[in-house]
C-alpha cells in the first residue's frame, strides 16, 4: 500500500472487527513498525502489552461501560441521541489488545532532546501507535484507540508499574467491513474540517495568500 494511501484509508474500528486469529507474524510486523518510530535521544520509551486474556479483558470493558454512562449522562439531550448510536471500544470483540506504555526515565539519565521537554518522551510512543495504525491498516487489519477509562485503574489491572506511563489501550483485529469514513463523521457527532482552517503563515493567525489557500483547499491524497 502506498504511503498516503494508508494514511487517508487509516480507521480507528470498533464496530467492524472480526475474532479470527491474526497470524503471530503479522501482530510482529505492526509491532516492529511501531518500534521504528522516532524516539527522543533513540530512547525507545515504549512497551506493549499484548493482551489475549478474555477475563483481563472483562475487566477492562467493565470500566470502560462505567466511563461511557458516566460520559452519556453529562451530554444534553440531542447529543444523548447521537451517543446512543456510537460504538466507543471493541474490546472484546477484537482478537487482541495491546496496552502500549511509556517509560520516562527509558535509558537516563542525558537523554538528548529530552531535557527542556519531559513529554518528548510520550511524543515519541504516540509516533509508534501511528506508525502501528498505519501498518495495521496495510495489513487489513482494524485499531480501535479507547480511552474511556482513568488510567490508574487500567494499569493495575495490568500490574504496570507506578512510574510507568499508560499511553494507549488499542484493539485489534481483522475487520468484516471497510467504511472510508471516521464512524464519527457517519453518525453525525463530528466532522473532518477542511485543512485550510487550520494553516496559518509566519505568525499565529496570520492567513497565507489566496494563491495557497486554494491550493491547499483543492489538494488531496
Ligand atoms: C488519543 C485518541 C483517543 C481515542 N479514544 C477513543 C475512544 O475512547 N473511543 C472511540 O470510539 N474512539 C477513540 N478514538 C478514535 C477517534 O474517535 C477517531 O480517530 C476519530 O473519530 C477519527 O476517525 P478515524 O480515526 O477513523 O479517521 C481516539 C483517538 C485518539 C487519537
């Protein structure tokens, strides 16, 4: 798959996973990808959690069904609505989670780049989910991120370590259905804007020229 292809059909799935078993092999190549991210001062910060475990996995699922009521029950009404039709996590029915974790003090002390910017460090594990959603994606295969949960409660669940930092929970499976559309922007909570709102030229604010703008406004992958 073509680099901006896998980066305009990238998915976060929750609704269209399949449990069929996903070769070792392959959870190996989303893995490495993941691995060769960038790292501030090559500190590899990272760990990941593979988690095949059905009763482990319950009990993540429980926390997150409380976060999602809690969430719910704090929208207005028409928002309720729309809530009610999205699904937030496939946890279960994924063939796997991975919890993927960061490791502050990763080969410190002098970590190169680290010094002035402690989260350099949790910069460098998202780059390696990206790349693993990438990779999942030119595998045929879905990543759901979840994050309706307090961190603490999934990381004892998991036995991690104090000082270690929780980054992402991720499911993962083979998928029964392709939507080239953000489930968000399908059930109508939230839509992808157009990149030209989001461009400003040398200082904050400061809209480039016309000339660049529609460039930008007519420019796709
Ligand atoms: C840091 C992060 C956390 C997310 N947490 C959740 C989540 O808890 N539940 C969920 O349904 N989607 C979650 N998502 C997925 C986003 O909703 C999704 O990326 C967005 O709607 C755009 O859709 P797309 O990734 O398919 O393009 C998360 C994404 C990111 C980057």
């Amino acid at each position: 798959m073509d680099i901006y292809d896998a980066i305009k059909k990238r998915r976060d799935v929750r609704s269209w996973f399949s449990n069929e078993k996903i070769p070792d092999e392959t959870i190996s190549k989303i893995l490495l990808a993941g691995h060769y991210a960038p790292s501030v001062g090559l500190s590899e910060p990272w760990n990941f959690i593979i988690i095949k475990d059905i009763n482990t996995r319950k009990k993540i699922k429980e926390l997150v069904d409380k976060k999602r009521s809690e969430f719910y029950n704090s929208l207005p009404e028409d928002k309720k609505e729309k809530f009610e039709k999205i699904k937030i996590e496939g946890i279960i029915e994924s063939y796997a989670n991975i919890a993927v974790t960061c490791d502050f003090n990763r080969k410190s002390p002098n970590i190169l780049g680290r010094t002035f910017i402690k989260e350099t460090s949790e910069y460098s594990t998202v780059l390696a989910i990206e790349n693993m959603w990438l990779a999942a994606r030119s595998e045929n295969i879905g990543i759901g991120w979840v994050s309706f949960f307090n961190p603490e409660d999934v990381k004892k669940i998991l036995n991690v370590p104090d000082e270690i930092k929780l980054v992402a929970y991720l499911t993962l499976g083979k998928l029964t259905e392709y939507h080239n559309k953000s489930e968000l922007e399908e059930k109508h909570w939230e839509k992808r804007h157009n990149l030209s709102e989001y461009i400003f030229m040398d200082k904050w604010n400061n809209k480039p020229d016309d000339n660049f703008m529609n460039i930008i406004k007519n420019s796709m992958l």
